[in-house]
C-alpha cells in the first residue's frame, strides 16, 4: 500500500467553441469527446454558426449547445459580443476552441472575459493552405501571431499539423498533440457483417476487395487510386473496388470519367454517402488512402480497429497511425501505391497478414482509443484549471491523505526530464508509475513528439521543453537550458530526475540556478565521446567532462550508473562523488510481458533489435551475415528498426533500402511487438560499441534467448559471460559471425544459455526490483533534511 492516496478533485466546467456543427471532422471528434461514458467533465458548446447537424445531438446527450448564428461583419460583432456575455455568466474553468475562426475570436473574446485557462484546437494539417481563400490565409497568420498571447495550451490533431504550424510561426513550447479517439465497440471485426455485406456486393467468390471511405475532393486525389487500382487489376483479374462517402456516386460526371478511362467500370461500386459504415468496412480486405494531403485522417484508425489491412500514402499522420502493420506509398504516384497494394493483396490470407491485422488493432487500442483521448484532454484541462484556476473556484489541485491520517498537504513532486517521449514511455514509465503509487505528483518534461498523448493517459501532467538534437548550435543549447530553468521556476518540484545526456548536463545546471532540493541524474551511457580510442588530448571529452563537473556538483544528488565502467570514468574524472553513487543495472523488464518459451522449430534464427545507428554495430551485422550467407543450418538474420534522420550516427535511408533489396538481413522496419519476436528466434545479437545496459539484451534474456553481444561496457555487464551468452571484439564483423554461427549449431549449448538468461533476468533485472529501488531513492531525497 503506497504513503499517499489520491483524492479525485471535483469535474471541471469546460465550455467549448467552436466554428460550426456540420458534418465534419472536428465537430465528429468533439461529439465523440463529449458523448464518452467515461467523460467525467461538465460540457457546453457554444457555436459560431449554427446548430448545424451535431447540435441537436449533442442536445440529447444532455450538453448544452449555444448557437450564435454569425452569417456576416455586422452579425459577427453582435455575436461576439453575445459570445462574451455568454462566458461572463457561465465562468468556466476551462475554454476549448476548435478550428482557426473560433481559436482567434474565441480565444481572445475569452480572454477578454477573464478566462485564462484557453486551449486551441488545430483540426487540420494546414498542407492545403495554399489553395484556400486569402481570408483563410490571414487567418492562420494571425493566429500564429497571436498563439504567444491567447492560448495557455495548443491541442494539434496530428504531430504533422503540429510541425507546419509551428513552422508557420505557432509558439512550439505551447504545443501538444493529442491524436483522435476511436470507440472500439463501434469498430471492430465482424465476420457476420462482413459475409452478408459482400452477399449484397454480389462478391462471394475468390475476390480481393479494396475499399476507400472518403468525400468527393481534390485532396483525397481519386484519380491517383483509381490509377492505381487499374494498374494492379491488370495483373490480379479477381480485383475488385469499392468507393463510399458523399459524390462518390454515379451522378458525378468526373468520377465516372475517370472509371471509364481506366476501363475498371465493372470492377468498381459505388455507394455513396452511407451511416453504416462501420458495417461496410468489414466487407473490405484492404482500404487505401490516396490523398495528397491530411492532417490526421480518422479513416486508417477506423479501418485498422475494424481489422482491416491498410494502404496510405505518406501524408499527414497517415503513416504514423499505421506504424509497421500496413504499407505507405508515396502521394501522387500511381505506381508506387499500385505496387503497394500488389503487396498488400499477396499476404492476404497469410500468418503474416493476420498478425498485421492483430497489432494494427492492438495499436489503435493503445495509441488512439476514446478513452486514450479522453483521458489525455482531462489532463490538460486539470492541468489548465490547476495553473490558471478560475475566479468563483479554489484551486482544483489534488490532494492526498498520508496513511489515512486526517492531515492533508501537497504531495511531494518529482519531474522527468527526458529528450524524447517515446524513450520515456519505453524506458521510465514504471518508474513514473511507481512514484505516482506513492504518492508523488509526477511531472514529465520532454520534447514534443507523437507520443505525448500516452504519457498523458496515465495520469501524468507533461511539459515540453525545446531541446535539439544534433548540438551544434550554441545559441538552441542555451535556450534549452533557459527553458529548463524556466519549468523548474513554475513547477518547482521537490525531486528532478534527469534521463540521457543533454537532460543531464543541461537540466543539472539549470536545477542548481533554480534551486530544486533534490536532483538525480541517469547516466544511461556515456556515449561516444567517452568510447574513443584515440590517445593524447581530446577536447571534446575535456570539455564533456567541465559540462559533468557543473552539471552534477548539487549538494543533494544522487548520480545513477548502469554499469561500474561508466562508475570509475567519471569518479576517476573527479566528476562525482562517493557519496553520489547509485549502482542500478539497467531499466528493468517486465518479466510478465516477455516470458521465456521454447525455442520455435525450424533454421535458427539471429536478431538485432536496436536502433539502426553505426555505434550499435548494426553494420557488423549486416556484413556477419553476409559472411554466414548459405550456412548449411539455415540460419536468419532480422534485423529490427529503421534509419533516425535526426542522428547523425545513423544509417541511410539507402542503405536501408539497400539491404532490403539485398536480401542478406531481413529487414522488418520498426515493430511493436518485441516479446513475440524473440520468442519466434534463436538467438538475440547486439554489436555495440558502448551501453549503459542495453534494454533490448535484458528483453532477450528474459524471453530465454541466448545472446552474443559486444566486450564493451554496459553489453558485457548485461549478460553473464560465457554462460548466459557470448561476447565479441567490438567492430569485428568476423568474430561476430563465427560467434553466432557457433551458437547456430550447437542447440544444447544455446538453450542451457537461454535457460541462464530468464534466471539472469529474474535475479537482476526484475521491473518491481528495479521501481522499488528507484522510488526508494526519491523518497530518501524529497524527506526534508
């Protein structure tokens, strides 16, 4: 039972505007919000323009919805000005614009009526800018002007929409993204459906049925499917295509034109606008967005939860939202997408489809249900109210009740700060969920990213802060660290925990200047600076280890290692202290979620799972299979992850390419499911040049794989040597090869390895082990001294 126990703070007043409530994207979604049994909030809308077709729905769900009818100059300044009154009598806690009309004039009319707790609503992508009115045009001009002063918060759709905008001039350190929400029991596979829609078709034979659910519009380029589709129906007769949503019907004159041309007239349906399409899409094998341009298009979430195989061009989110389950083409090309859909339609039917229908569900389950969506706009409206509380209410701040007794005061608060979301979520989101267990009001600080809204839906109050990636420029470096101290200036928290190397040197410095009590840093690794082999002076490692010294010279801190090389580096430096020294062996692992199981029949099968940087040996990789290429065992490479653009240590993406074509190494891109990957292989590989702990070795072992891995600090220090696996010289493609090639073909000697790595996992590596060791330290650091 954790120290401190959570007491729910009263539902917030959330008043809403909004342009319009036609048939939209933006008025669906805010239905969808609204409407959701677990909203716990109080809701009104109020409308710019009319009651529009979502109005009276809203009315039966019990919100109330204001129309202000604004149809011209005049009418707007009376609608305004009404709109005012409006906000002055109902005294939200919290005002939610959607769309560029009612961000501006909402937000400021807001403002002006005292609310200051504003967030803004960007619904689209913004990439089809260019081909709206000019008034659309100023409009987004100004409000980019004006996002410094109006809004508190600025919700984006899709992280693409969110990267235009900023470009455009939106302030980015007010920017997050919080993806649409998607009620899975309205999308779901249904093979009853499924058989009696294809009856109605008329298709109950062998036919491949390809689908898309989209308007009649230049931007969802039909003419680019339709290329496509006669491409591909050339060389697959059984193709057959079905196209619903508004116009999409045979009395529009140039979607007929365009059928007709690509001779396809007997190939295509059209079914115009439809209300049961959650129905008709299980009648689709594969749906295939064509557009050139969105923002995040709710069509592939709807389709994947409705076990559905997608296609998309990469536009927008598109590709974001189908991850590694389905296949991205390139916009505007007709051959690209017809090839995509060529290999979309040959793993019909496959294990391999089948498992891609599986995780695309599973991913928009976790990534965008309702409820994900739900519970990460209750955080930041909470985290609104909080900070700018409203004046006919107390602060709505949670409270908590130490052992039951009857005193209540803050909780103790411990701030992350992580570069990257996504890093956060797979490497200290139990941690996170530890102390919150007991009883810290958890704040995480990161860059934006795509996976803010998760951190969100665990209850978790987030900050972005800018911080850049490559370092080579001065000036973006101090204003990380001016950021920083700023956010510890208004969040003030009582313990921080920084992760990787620019959180570290750059929050440490800026946790001295603001005063934080307490401050420990993670020393995952110290990177290659630290791993060069050059002799004499360096200067780049003089100058890192001055940044160290600054960084973690607080008088109360404590300095985390994952291994006793990187320990001895930095006390041999004089960096740190005995006294600061925390020995913790890596992140943790689940050992529920990856569980070790016997090996799978067949070839034996080699597996890296990482980040394709050079300094992860992925190199070393690919050229050891080329040297075991047609190894009378048989054996697999797999190699899993894809280029990162924003590191300079990475791979191209042509070489990338290039090891596709070559075959050597297959190459599976990223992928979610990890557990299972491992247990479907032999033999887990990773070449590194230096590691805190590498992650994905405790992962491996835990699944009961044997591991050949690097003499290298943190990859060495992850296996037991010799027993649960094999370590290599680094930068030897050689010894790696003959390493895994040993193993290959020794089955007894491999499993006995394997069978040392789950009881490795369990003794050292346990997550419970690894939390309670963490939140023992920020108890220990936040007791007043």
């Amino acid at each position: 039972m954790s120290d401190y126990q959570y007491v729910n703070p009263d539902p917030l007043h959330v008043v809403h505007i909004i342009t319009g409530l036609g048939q939209g994207g933006a008025e669906t979604v805010l239905h969808r919000l609204l409407t959701a049994d677990i909203q716990s909030d109080r809701h009104c809308v109020i409308s710019l323009g009319g009651e529009g077709v979502f109005g009276p729905r809203l009315r039966e769900a019990g919100i109330a919805v204001y129309a202000l009818n604004i149809k011209s100059p005049i009418g707007a300044a009376k609608g305004l000005w009404r709109l005012h009154r409006l906000l002055r009598h109902l005294r939200p806690d919290v005002v939610q614009t959607w769309m560029y009309h009612a961000d501006l004039f909402g937000g400021v009319v807001a403002r002006l009526a005292g609310v200051k707790a504003v967030a803004w609503g960007i619904r689209n992508s913004g990439a089809d800018l260019h081909k709206t009115s000019r008034s659309a045009k100023a409009l987004a001009w100004l409000c980019a002007r004006v996002s410094r002063l109006v809004p508190a918060v600025i919700v984006a759709c899709a992280e693409n929409a969110a990267q235009r905008h900023q470009k455009w001039g939106y302030r980015a350190d007010r920017m997050l993204v919080i993806p649409n929400g998607y009620d899975l029991t309205r999308w779901q596979p249904d093979l009853a459906a499924r058989a009696a829609v294809r009856n109605e078709w008329g298709w109950t034979g062998d036919e491949s049925v390809i689908g898309s659910v989209a308007r009649w519009n230049p931007l969802k380029d039909h003419a680019n499917l339709l290329a496509a589709f006669a491409l591909s129906a050339q060389h697959d007769p059984a193709l057959r295509c079905v196209l619903i949503g508004p116009d999409m019907d045979a009395s529009n004159t140039e979607l007929m034109t365009l059928i007709t041309r690509h001779g396809v007239v007997d190939k295509v349906k059209l079914l115009g606008r439809r209300e049961d399409v959650p129905r008709l899409m299980n009648g689709l094998d594969v749906h295939v967005l064509s557009s050139l341009a969105e923002g995040f298009p709710n069509v592939v979430a709807e389709a994947m939860a409705s076990g559905v195989a997608c296609v998309v061009t990469d536009v927008g989110d598109a590709a974001r939202i189908v991850g590694d389950t389905g296949w991205v083409a390139a916009p505007q090309n007709p051959l690209a997408l017809s090839q995509a859909l060529d290999q979309a339609a040959a793993h019909l039917g496959t294990e391999d489809m089948e498992q891609r229908l599986r995780a695309g569900r599973e991913r928009v389950g976790k990534l965008f249900s309702l409820e994900a969506m739900v519970n990460a706009y209750h955080v930041v409206w909470r985290r609104l109210a909080a900070d700018y509380p409203a004046a006919n209410r107390a602060t709505p701040r949670p409270s908590y009740a130490h052992d039951g007794q009857a005193g209540v005061g803050r909780a103790p608060r411990l701030l992350f700060v992580v570069n990257n979301p996504a890093f956060f979520l797979s490497h200290r989101l139990p941690l996170a969920l530890g102390a919150q267990e007991a009883g810290f009001d958890v704040h995480v600080a990161t860059m934006a990213g795509a996976s803010v809204p998760e951190i969100l839906s665990h209850g978790l109050v987030h900050h972005i802060v800018p911080m850049s990636r490559s370092g080579k420029n001065p000036v973006e470096e101090v204003q990380s660290i001016y950021a920083i101290w700023k956010l510890l200036r208004r969040v003030r928290p009582d313990v921080m925990h920084a992760v990787t190397i620019k959180p570290v040197l750059y929050g440490g410095i800026a946790a001295r200047l603001a005063g934080v009590p307490a401050y420990i840093a993670a020393i995952s690794g110290l990177g290659f600076v630290f791993s060069k082999r050059d002799g004499g002076f360096d200067f780049l490692r003089s100058a890192a280890t001055v940044l160290y010294r600054l960084a973690l010279g607080h008088p109360n801190s404590r300095v985390i290692f994952q291994n006793a090389n990187d320990r001895d580096v930095l006390q041999d430096a004089k960096v740190v202290r005995a006294g600061q020294v925390v020995l913790i062996r890596g992140s943790g692992v689940d050992l529920d979620a990856f569980q070790a199981t016997p090996e799978p029949e067949g070839p034996p099968v080699a597996i890296m799972a990482a980040r394709l940087l050079q300094d992860k040996g992925v190199m070393e990789f690919v050229e050891a299979a080329r040297l075991t290429a047609g190894h009378a065992s048989g054996l697999r490479w797999l190699l899993v992850g894809s280029p990162d653009p924003g590191n300079p240590a990475s791979i191209s993406q042509g070489e990338f390419d290039r090891w596709s074509k070559e075959g050597v190494v297959e190459c599976l891109g990223e992928r979610s499911d990890i557990a299972a990957l491992y247990q479907r292989s032999h033999i887990a590989v990773l070449p590194s040049y230096r590691e805190g702990l590498p992650k994905s070795l405790v992962e491996a072992a835990a699944c009961g794989r044997a591991v050949v891995t690097t003499d290298v600090p943190g990859c060495r220090d992850a296996i037991e040597p010799g027993v649960s696996g094999l370590l290599v010289p680094a930068h030897n493609a050689r010894a790696l090869a003959d390493a895994v090639v040993s193993l290959a073909s020794d089955d007894a000697l491999r499993r006995r390895m394997g069978e040392a790595g789950r009881l490795l996992a369990e003794q050292e590596f346990d997550i419970h082990k690894i939390v309670q060791k963490h939140v023992d330290l920020y108890l220990q650091l936040s007791r007043p001294a």
